[in-house]
C-alpha cells in the first residue's frame, strides 16, 4: 500500500517535521522509521500514526524524509538504493542533512531522482520554523506544491539556489543559537539589577517575539525600526 509521507529518523528534527506533517494532512498518510524503534513506536502513537519498517518506506512512501546525520548516508543508501531504483512509479527524496548536495544523494541513490534539499531549524518543533529548500529538475511543481503544502504548520518556506543555502542556513540555522545567547543576556542583566529571573526571561523573551513581529509586519527598514 502506498504511503504519502514516510520518514527514515525521527530525531530532533525528523520528529519535529513529522509532527508539523500529521497537523496538516492524516496521520494514515504517514509511517515512521527509526533505528529506534521504541522511539518511532512512541512518536507514531503521539500523531496517529504508523510504524514500518527501512525497506518498507524505501518501496512505499511517495515523500520519503531522510532524517539521519551525514554520517549515515552511505549505509543507508547501501539498504535502501536497489529498492528505489527497482520502483517504477514516482517518489521524491528529502534530504535535510547538513553539507549532503543534491548531486551526492542522486550519486548514493544510483540514479536520476527527484530530489529536495532542505535545511530546516529548531523552531519547526513549534510551527515558527524557517525552512529552506531547494531541489533538482526532476521535481515537479505538483511535487513542490504538495511539499510546501505538508510543512506549513512548520513555519515558513522559501526556495533558494543550492549554492546558496549554506549561507543562507548561516542565518536561519544557526540564527536560533544566537538568540537564546541574546536571551539569557538579557535574563542575567534583569537578575542582576535584582529582578526575579522567571518574570526577567519573560519580559525578554516577549520582547523578542513583540520586536520580531513587528518587524514582519512593518515596511520600514529594520534601521529606522531601531531608532
């Protein structure tokens, strides 16, 4: 039976997309795998859906989300390479792996194949998520379509160009990191002028939120926004 919407890793940030997927289409239309599979079972259960196993996503799943670290690739294509070259109808490959091209999964994979390449953050885990993405030619639009449409209730998307999206993640990916620091500046600072360190983190994190949605919703520039 085919499966919409698989995923092969369900860490941090391949759990974290599946969640984002399950709100925006039925969790019948997603299976989860991981070399976990206690932790596949427990996430499954969470969303409604279901558990299969490696070769089972391989051959079924329309959208299959590699959520595995770099490192694994090449055994994972060692498994799962035979099963997609065998098929005939149409799937597209997700990779969010960092520093993996679009060239080097259609290299592991054997042969010509949609692929999307997508380098999402942390906040997908709660719907503000920036998501890049980019993708080879042997995506469709419809396939472009139906993938944006999947992670919408992760945040937001945008296309770039694949030379551009190391750059690009320089800001979106590690851009969170460097807020959370800015955050707890301000949480010790308010401590330190004899605040109460719940109500400080509070008023920063608002703060940020406030100062970042206005300047989404705002036309001037984020210099005239400052002053």
């Amino acid at each position: 039976m085919k499966i919409k919407f698989g995923f092969i890793g369900c860490g941090n940030m391949g759990g974290a997309l599946a969640q984002a997927v399950a709100k925006s289409v039925n969790p019948f239309e997603i299976a989860l795998c991981d070399a976990n599979i206690e932790k596949a079972a427990a996430l499954a259960e969470s969303l409604g859906c279901g558990v299969a196993l490696l070769e089972q996503v391989a051959k079924d799943c329309e959208y299959i989300f590699l959520g595995i670290k770099p490192q694994g690739f090449e055994g994972l294509f060692e498994t799962i390479s035979p099963i997609l070259k065998a098929r005939k109808d149409r799937f597209v490959l997700i990779t969010m792996a960092t520093g993996v091209s679009v060239a080097a999964v259609e290299k592991m994979c054997g042969k010509k194949v949609p692929v999307i390449r997508i380098m999402p953050n942390t906040p997908v885990s709660v719907g503000e998520g920036m998501i890049l993405y980019t993708a080879n030619a042997a995506v469709s639009e419809n396939d472009l379509s139906e993938f944006v449409d999947a992670l919408t209730l992760a945040g937001k998307t945008d296309y770039i160009k694949e030379e551009d999206i190391d750059a690009a993640s320089v800001i979106s990916g590690c851009g969170p990191a460097f807020m959370y620091m800015f955050l707890e500046a301000m949480q010790e600072k308010g401590i330190a002028l004899g605040l109460d360190s719940e109500k400080t983190r509070l008023y920063a994190e608002q703060t940020m939120l406030g100062a970042a949605s206005l300047a989404m919703a705002s036309e001037e520039s984020l210099e005239t926004l400052r002053v």
